[in-house]
C-alpha cells in the first residue's frame, strides 16, 4: 500500500513535471498496466491450476511471488535514480498563474459550479522551480488531527465520493462471484463476464486523456461518475427481473458498462488530488483515503454477513 501511494499518487506528480496532460497519461499508463495484471492473473492461475493441484497452484503463486519482488525493487529503484528531482525534498508549492484548471467549462449547474469552485481555490499546483519555504508546515502528530485535516481539506469530497464506491456488492467481486456460483452460473462464464469489464476498464484508460482535453478534469469525473450510476441502475432492475436471460443481460451488462465510468472517475479524482495537494501533504492525504476506501469495503462485507441468513434459521424455515 505505501509503495502504491509513493509511486502512483506522489511520483507519478514529479515525474509529469508541470504538465496536467502529461500527468493524465501517466496515470492511464499505470493504470493499463494494473488493469492488464487483473487480466492476465486470474487467467495464468487458471491455466496452472487445470494442470496440477490446489496445493500446487498455492505454491506457484507464493513462488511467483518471491521471485517478481526483486524485480519490482530494482525498477523502481531505476526509475528513482533516472529522475533526480525525486530525491530532493518536499518544497513549498506555488499556484499556477491560471485561476482555475478548466476555463473552457459552459454553464454549469450549481451543484457542479460549487464543485469546480472548490477546487479552484487550490489551484493546480506546480510542483518544480519553487523556493524552499523558510517555515516548513510541519505534519499533524496524532492520527485525530491528520483525519481532521483530511475532512476540511478543499479534496475531502471527491475523496470521499470514490471511497464510498467500496460501499457496494454490484461488482464482480467476492460477494457478488459467491451469488451467482450460487444461482447456478458457471466459474467459466463469470471468468469471461470478469474478464470483459476489466477490458471495459482499460477502454477507460483510452478515453480518459481525451475525455479530460475536452471537457476537463472536473467535469470529465462528474460525467463519469453518472455514466456509473446509469449503468448501475440496469443492475438493480434485473433483480427484479423473472426471465433469467432479461437477468443475466441487465446484471452482466450493467456491471460491465460500470467499469468504464468508475475507472474515468477513478483517474480523474486521482489527478485532482495530485494536482490540488501540497508535495507535503499528499502523502497523508492519500494515505486518508486509502482508509476511508479500506472502512467501506469493510462495512460492505459487514453488511452482507449481517443480511445473509444463519444456517440455523434456514433450517428453521425448511422445518415442516
């Protein structure tokens, strides 16, 4: 997790330089390559396993494992010794001489103006050639005052927009897999369904940079994150859906469609956060977040065990 927040969230930012574009196709470019990961793992840990044992297979993971480590290690030490500006302190940022990241927005409803307002008041941040201040803010000391200073920060609602997105059983994860091995779909077409909407993941990566040319960081996130919601809405419906195929077209449909808006809106909050908090703070600020997404998906899972009947009361109600 920490080597996640360093490399993705903080040095992707030194590495862009000043450019917001160039910031936005790094982080596509991360992202692709950890969507292709979620691709290619389930598939090669299939392959493996069709051929050897469960135990066999453990063992192949924890091997592949041990030796993809090292190898992570001396890259990201690479990329650390090729960019100096990555071993020169935190410094003192300045705000861009442009009052606002998306002067070309039309109109916009309140809510969405009092968005991009917000977030104008922190400026895009540019990150080199700025002074060392002679008076370094120093960092919160107790863990009550760093999610303080996280929930007044001007980033706390988008922040708290994509953590609430954990909140959720209407993905292909372990909750959702277990209902429908349940309801008699096979491993091999929730493979193929999985497989599908991580590609509609990496469709998100394509148009993420356009998406953000031309309408903007703001309100590319805005527009994604209602592309979400939308597709989302199909999955809700088909459960009430009797006819199993209307069911499977809603639910495997909703759910694949879903993955472009929320990987859009994945990266567009990203780079609002690098691009809106101090070098100082980014670090905790991402840390923050990555706890609040870490407590949603942990009330998500809570949640279901409470909804989910006993097996004593199950066998209760079969009881004539």
């Amino acid at each position: 997790m920490a080597g996640t927040i360093s490399v993705e969230k903080d040095w992707a930012v030194v590495i862009a330089g000043n450019s917001e574009m160039a910031l936005t196709g790094l982080n596509t470019h991360l992202r692709r390559v950890d969507l292709l990961c979620k691709l290619a793992a389930p598939l090669a840990v299939s392959a493996v396993a069709a051929v050897v044992s469960v135990p066999v297979t453990n063992l192949f993971v924890v091997g592949w494992s041990l030796v993809t480590i090292p190898v992570e290690w001396v890259l990201i030490q690479q990329v650390y010794r090729r960019v100096p500006d990555l071993a020169k302190p935190k410094r003192e940022v300045e705000v861009l001489a442009t009052g606002t990241s998306n002067p070309t927005i039309p109109s916009s409803s309140p809510s969405e103006f009092e968005l991009q307002e917000s977030l104008d008041s922190v400026a895009p941040l540019a990150l080199n050639n700025t002074p060392h201040s002679e008076h370094p803010t120093s960092p919160p000391k107790t863990i009550l005052t760093q999610w303080r200073m996280f929930i007044h920060h001007p980033v706390f609602l988008p922040a708290l927009a994509v953590s609430q997105l954990y909140l959720t059983v209407l993905a292909f994860g372990t909750v959702m897999i277990s209902y429908l091995l349940l309801r008699g779909y096979s491993p091999a077409l929730l493979a193929g369904m999985r497989s599908l909407s991580v590609l509609a993941g990496l469709l998100a990566t394509f148009a993420m940079p356009k998406m953000v040319a031309k309408l903007g960081l703001v309100r590319t996130g805005l527009w994604a994150v209602w592309s979400e919601v939308l597709s989302l809405v199909l999955v809700v419906v088909a459960f009430w859906m009797r006819d199993n195929t209307v069911f499977a077209v809603l639910l495997f449909g909703g759910v694949t469609a879903s993955r472009f808006g929320l990987w859009v809106f994945d990266l567009a909050e990203t780079q609002i956060l690098q691009t809106r908090v101090r070098p100082d703070e980014i670090g905790l600020i991402n840390g923050m977040q990555y706890a609040l997404q870490n407590l949603f998906e942990l009330a998500s899972l809570l949640l279901t065990m409470a909804s989910c009947p006993s097996s004593s009361s199950k066998q209760s109600n079969e009881s004539p």
